[in-house]
C-alpha cells in the first residue's frame, strides 16, 4: 500500500470511532450499569450472550424495518406508514393461511409470504409515487396511508386478529436455528448486511445519500431521483412487510391492532444511530447500534423492574441526548 | 476623537492545522470605502467574522472610535454600530420591506406588547428616501430582485444606526444597471460619513468606488494604499505574491467540425429562437445581462429545462435531451453557475462528487469498484491541481477553485465533448481564475467544445474566439474576437445593437 491510501485508510478509521465510538460506548455503559443493578436486587446476569440473544429477537422486527426507514430518511424523506403496514401484511398472511385451513400449510404459508411482501412493496410504491410524482411532501403522503392502511386492516378483519393458526406458522418468528438463534435474528442480521451493502457499495445507495445530501445537484449529475426516491420507498415497504411476517408469525395470529406508534420507535432507532433528518448522512451499522442501544435499553428496565411507563420517559430522554451528541459532533467539526 | 473609526491591530486567529490570521491589521476612515482585497483563504472573511463578532479573535486589539473593545457576539457587534452585509442575505422572506428592517427592534404602541405599524411604516419610508430608493415598505422581500433585496439589508443597516458597513462580495449577483445604483448609494454612505469595507473578486469595481485598498495574503496584512496610487497589475501581484505571467491565458486552435448546433430552440417565459454553432477547437462566450437568458439556455441544452421549441444537433445529428441523464449520454455536461447548490453534493467527498455523475463506469457485478474509484479521483487530482489532503476530503472544506475543480472533474470523467461552463470564475481568486482558463484550454486541444456564459466582459474578451449576446431571451448577435469590444457587447446586450448588427 503506498502512504496516501494509508493516511485515508487511518481517516477512513478514525472517522468510524468518531461517529460509533459513542454510541458503541453508550451501549457497554447501559449493559454494566443494568448489571450492577440487577445485582444489588440479587438477580445477576444480565450481561449474557442469552440477554443478547433475547434483545437481537425482540429487535428484529423494528431492526428489519429500521433499515428500510433509513435508506427513507438518508433521502431526507420519512415514512409514518410502516406501523399501519407491519399489521397490514401480518394480516394479509394469516388470512392465508387461515383460508388454507390446515391443509397444505406450508404451500400457504409461502403464499402468505409472498402476498405479504408484494403488498408491501405496493403500498411503498403508492407512498412513493405519491411522493415524486404528485410532489406531496413524504411527512403528509404517509400520514395519509398511515392512516387508509390502519383502516383497511381493521375493515379486512373487522377488527379482530385471525386466530388460531397452524404450529408452523410460528417458524419464522420463533424456530430456534442451531439450538437457540431464532430465525428472525438470522433474518435481522442478514438484512442488516444486506442493507449496508446496497447503501455503501452499490450505485444506487450512493445516489440515495447524494439525493439526500443535495437533490438539485445529483439531478444534475444525471440522477434519475425520482426513481431512486420511489424505489427507496418500495424498498422500506417491502422490508416492512417482512417485519410484519415476523411479529405475526411471533404473536401466532394476524392482528390489525398491532404496529401502533412503531413508525415513532423505528424512527427513533435510525435517529439514535446517527442518521440526519435533514438527509445526506447516515448509515446502516449507525441504525444497528441505535436500535441496540434502544433495545438494550428496555429490556434493561424491564430487567430492573421499570415498567412500560417508565420505559416511556427514558426512551424520550434517550433520543434527546443522542440528538444533542450529535449536533455537537457536527458543530465540533464543522471548522 | 481618533482619525479612523475602525482599527484592528495584530489580530491573530488560529484553526486547527492553520493560522487563519497572522497579526493582520486593518484602519478605516469615517467616510472611506475600503476595499480588502485578497485571494480566497487570505483571511479576509476570517477577519470580518472577527469583526462581526462571530468569531473570537485569538489575540489582538479592535479599536472604534480610538476605545479598545471585546466584540462578545453579532449582536454585541450591531450596537457598536458594525453592520455586515453578506453575499447571502440574511432576510426573513415572507415578512415585508418594513418588517424586515426593524426586525427584533419593532417600534411598540407605548409599552403595550402591540407593533406600532405606523411609526414602523413612516420610519422605514423615512431611511429608504434617505438612500434614495423606491420600495413598498409593505412588500413581502421575497417579492423583491436580488438588488432590491440587498437595498432592503443596506436600510436595516442604517437603521441601527451603523457607522462601519462591511460589504461581502456586494456586486456578484447584480447586474450592471443594479450595480450602478448599488454606487450610488454607497457614495451616499460615504457622504454621510460612514465607513466601508468592500470586499470584491472584481478589481474594475475597486477602481471605481474605493478610496483605500488593503491588500492580504496568507493571513498577513500586505499593504494599504490610497486607489490613487495603485494600478490594477500592481494589485494583482501583491494579491498573488509573484508575478501572474497572464490574466487570460489565451491560446488558439484550428477551428475543426461543428460539434453541437441548436435551431430556434426557445422555451415559454424564458427565451426564444435561439440559433447557433460551436465548433471543436473554439471557446464560445454566450453573454448579455443577467436575466437576459443565457442560464436558461444552457440549462435546455443540458436537458435540466424543457424545450418548448427548437433542436438540437450533435455532430450534426439531430438528439432529444430530455434530462440530464440524456445529457450525460450524449457527451454535454454542465458546470452551474452556482456551485454550491446544483454543482456539488457539499456534505460527500472528493472521490463521491467526481464519479457521481458517471458511476456506472465503476459498477462490477452491482457493486462500485472502491480502489478503481479512488484511483480515478487519484488521478483527476493530480490532473486538476486540486489542493486538497486526499480524496476523502469533504468538498466543503475545499477553496471555490478546488471546489469548481471538482465540478470540472465530474465532467472530465463522464467523457464529456460538449462543455458548458457558466459562470465559472465567479466567486473564484485571480490565481485560481488563470488555472481554469489554462484547464480550458487543454481541453479544447482535446477536441471538446466550450461554451462559456459569462458576465465578465474582460474575461469574454480575454479567453473567448466567438461572443454571442443574448438580449430579453433573444440572440441579440455574434462578434468575432477582432469584433468584439466592451463597448459592443454592451449595445447588443442592452438592445440598442440591433441595427448596427444588421
């Protein structure tokens, strides 16, 4: 290697520690301290790789949707629908599979899958059509299908989850491969991988983060940004969807009451991670380690005792200072 | 009473990895148009932050009026009586003429929290009358043309009752009529007895209005002298610190076959019938006022606007562009006038904005080739000169030369045969202006056709072998190098060509 791609190499370095050393510090910090908590109330072990295990699977279906939300937010967009979608396409499933009536479950349940996922990348295409063709702003399109989503899941069940469904269905949300990784944590990972790939090394997530950096200026590099704008809301509904065949295979039924405010918890996530609301900057490993540290988070207070409620307050307090980091961070070296 | 109304002696200001400003120093008199001079990254802007009180000073002393103060913050700055007036206008654009001005100083009805809109109207007529100028005080600014807008932060500056104006690059997005009534004004401030500092890439400008000139480099004060005693070569080379062999490094070509043509091509509301070659081996200057259409011109070739009448040929075939994508297809490629906002992706690097307009090149089997991209940025660096620690640099912590460089870059890269540079000095030093002529002059000896939109008629004159002008949307003429002249230009840009042409 000669000495200038080494000096961008050590920059390359330096810059990763810059924007996850913090967070990456912020999660080891919670671990010890729920730890050291959970000790005094005599109930130890709350930095295991079994508490990993649990929070990457109580993760998974926000992680899932997180990625999508934040190729969505790089763009400097936002999707308010996934938590009306992540119902939608549970549903769709369980109908299915319900329709299947025990016969053929599997036959069914691949059906489900494919339906689900197809819906998803409809309803994103809706979004997104909506979006780059009519010119509505992002936060104002997906209020709307937030709110026609929840509708039509309510309308297709009349409210009520579908239930019982066959064993099977629970694979993807709870089968345990190898002894105990449960499928959905493969699913996450694999995602997750996946996802920064496609923004890191790809021509199309490079064009997502110069659309979000500066619109005008990548269409005048011959961007085609409506397409990529669309196509980054296909993609998040479609990753939604998945996340929705996650919860509903978990729960075992396909509620229409599931989701609610799950778009505001993702958000928060990809926030967390260092992504900007204004677009242009972010990244997929950021949004790992923002869910991390969210999910860690509550399971550390359930861990200690701290309920629902409690769990509220501290997840507010817990974006107002990774945003309040990362201003600073930013103000920091803007000079 | 001290002679000058400003001093700042020895200010030194240190960045991370660079001193900014070495002792530099600077004294205005009451009454004075001080021109600061120097190229970007001298320290001028530095040196007015400093003054504004958006910057701390690291060390050094600013005197007003003889008394040593501590410029705490802007607003500190604003009641010493410090106004600055910024290339970007810092006005509230749905609040009127009136609001704007006494904006955070509303006059109140007594001491009720009510605005008192009379007094706010009649005080806010009262300063436009004083410099002499014709606005609705009730108008929303957004309403307002640049030069409206900038007479609006001039009035809001007289109304604190400012005795040092600091102009940041006033005249660059004025046109000639515009800037004349911008002189005027500051002849008024000057009469009035307050004091300006104007800072300005445009030398013609300093001779013009300025009394005092203070030239920087390096952070450093070089030298301060009356107008009077300077000349323009003589500024230059204090500016650059060596002799700059040619302002406009001209160099000829045979002029070969016709590479772009376009045929009555108009657009509704913007301009119409516009006809012309360019051929390989020539610089093509497309000039005239501004707002007489030559932006708009160029952004149809590029496909970035749609035609609403006319074709356009290359290599005398006939295309459609209708996007940029088909632009970039074809071989055309276009540096903006505003760099900032249509030429860069700011917050990417180096290596992002260079292959971002053809990345396509760099894709094997779906994903970008990392090392061949960074080779290819490598490589336009060393090419372009471009001062920068690496590829991975950040472009918005690069000069504007480096900055246009990268632009430049962009399209080298995309195999560009057409080039359509607008604007591409503005906001540029004079070092960094000679760079980018010689640049252009490589790349017609490459065979790639130039057009260049310009409202530098020095430069049209100095680097360009066909001038057409543009006037009210229509092509007003061509001249010839040997035809062209300032004054020519001006009767065609200005509408009062039309029979001499014929």
């Amino acid at each position: 290697m000669s000495a200038p791609s080494d000096s961008t190499h050590a920059a390359q370095i330096k810059r990763t520690l810059l924007t996850f050393g913090p967070l990456v510090l912020a999660l080891i910090l919670e671990i010890v301290i729920f730890e050291m908590i959970g000790r005094r109330q005599d109930n130890p072990g709350f930095a295991s790789l079994n508490t990993l295990i649990l929070v990457l699977n109580q993760s998974a279906v926000y992680g899932v949707m997180a990625v999508g939300m934040t190729f969505v937010i790089i763009t400097g967009g936002i999707d308010l629908s996934v938590g009306s979608l992540v119902a939608c396409a549970g549903v769709l499933c369980a109908m299915f599979v319900h329709w299947g009536g025990g016969e053929q479950v599997w036959a069914w349940i691949i059906i489900g899958w494919i339906a689900a996922v197809g819906l998803g990348m409809v309803a994103g295409s809706v979004a997104g059509l909506l979006i780059t063709w009519f010119s509505i702003p992002p936060f104002i399109a997906t209020l709307a299908l937030m709110s026609s989503l929840r509708g039509l899941g309510n309308l297709a069940t009349d409210g009520k989850p579908i239930s019982p469904l066959p064993e099977a269905y629970n694979w993807l949300g709870r089968h345990p491969l190898w002894g105990q990784v449960p499928v959905s944590v493969v699913l996450l990972l694999l995602i997750l991988a996946g996802g920064a790939l496609l923004l890191n090394h790809t021509q199309f997530g490079r064009h997502v983060r110069a659309i979000g950096g500066n619109e005008e200026s990548a269409r005048l590099s011959g961007v085609n940004v409506m397409r990529v704008k669309w196509l980054v809301y296909v993609l998040c509904g479609m990753l939604t969807a998945v996340a929705g065949l996650i919860l509903s295979s978990r729960l075992g039924s396909g509620s229409p009451k599931v989701g609610l405010g799950d778009e505001l918890a993702v958000i928060a996530a990809v926030v967390v991670g260092g992504t900007s609301l204004s677009g242009g900057r972010g990244s997929i490993g950021g949004t790992f380690v923002g869910l991390l540290v969210v999910s860690v988070l509550n399971s550390g207070l359930t861990w200690i005792g701290v309920e629902t409620f409690g769990q509220q307050v501290t997840l507010g307090v817990v974006i107002l200072a990774a945003v309040l980091l990362d201003q600073l961070k930013t103000r920091g070296s803007a000079f | 009473m001290s002679e000058y109304i400003l001093e700042m002696r020895d200010v030194t200001k240190r960045f991370p990895g660079v001193l900014a400003l070495d002792k530099a120093h600077l004294k205005l008199r009451p009454g004075d148009v001080h021109c600061l001079l120097g190229e970007n990254g001298a320290g001028k802007s530095t040196m007015m932050k400093i003054l504004a009180g958006a910057q701390p000073a690291d060390s050094g002393e600013i005197l007003i009026d003889g008394t040593a103060v501590q410029i705490l913050s802007p607003h500190h700055a604003q009641e010493l009586g410090i106004s600055m007036i910024y290339q970007e206008f810092n006005l509230s654009p749905y609040l009127s003429v009136a609001e704007n001005i006494f904006l955070g100083r509303e006059p109140r009805l007594g001491k009720s929290p009510f605005i008192d809109w009379k007094r706010m109207y009649n005080d806010s007529r009262e300063i436009l009358k004083r410099i002499r100028v014709d606005l609705d005080v009730r108008r929303p600014v957004n309403e307002l043309s640049v030069a409206q807008q900038q007479m609006v932060e001039i009035a809001k500056a007289l109304s604190v009752k400012a005795k040092i104006i600091v102009m940041d690059e006033p005249s660059a997005t004025l046109t000639e009529h515009e800037l004349a009534a911008l002189f005027d004004l500051i002849r008024t401030l000057r009469s009035d007895g307050i004091g300006l500092i104007y800072i300005s890439h445009r030398l013609e400008e300093v001779f013009e209005i300025g009394d005092q000139v203070t030239v920087m480099r390096d952070g450093q004060h070089v030298a301060t002298k009356p107008v009077s005693e300077l000349n323009r070569e003589e500024i230059i080379r204090m500016m650059v610190g060596r002799e700059l062999t040619e302002e406009y490094p001209k160099e000829f070509f045979t002029r070969g076959e016709e590479r772009l043509r376009v045929e009555g091509l108009g657009r509704e509301g913007a301009f119409s019938d516009v006809s012309f070659s360019l051929y390989t081996g020539e610089i093509v200057s497309l000039t005239g006022l501004v707002g007489a259409g030559r932006t708009e011109v160029a952004r149809a070739i590029f496909g970035a606007d749609k035609i609403t009448a006319g074709r356009i040929f290359l290599d005398g075939k006939p295309v459609e562009v209708r996007s940029p994508q088909d632009a970039i297809k074809y071989g055309i490629g276009l540096l903006t006038e505003d760099r900032k906002n249509q030429g860069l992706v700011l917050g990417m690097t180096v290596r992002e904005n260079t292959t971002l307009a053809s990345l396509k090149k760099l894709v094997k089997r779906l994903f970008i080739n990392r090392k061949e991209e960074r080779s290819v940025a490598e490589q336009y660096v060393r090419e372009l000169q471009i001062k920068t620690p690496s590829v991975e640099q950040v472009v918005q912590n690069l000069s504007g030369g480096n900055q246009q460089k990268v632009v430049l870059a962009k399209w080298l890269f995309t195999q560009s045969r057409v080039l359509i540079f607008d604007e591409p000095t503005r906001g540029i030093d004079v070092g960094a202006k000679a760079e980018i002529f010689k640049l252009m002059n490589a790349l017609i000896k490459k065979g790639v056709a130039i057009l260049m939109i310009s409202s530098e008629l020095p430069e049209v004159l100095g680097m360009c072998d066909r001038v057409l002008v543009m006037h009210e949307g229509r092509l007003a003429g061509e001249l010839t190098r040997e035809e062209a002249s300032q004054e020519r230009i001006m009767r065609l840009a200005t509408g009062m060509g039309k029979a001499e042409a014929a």
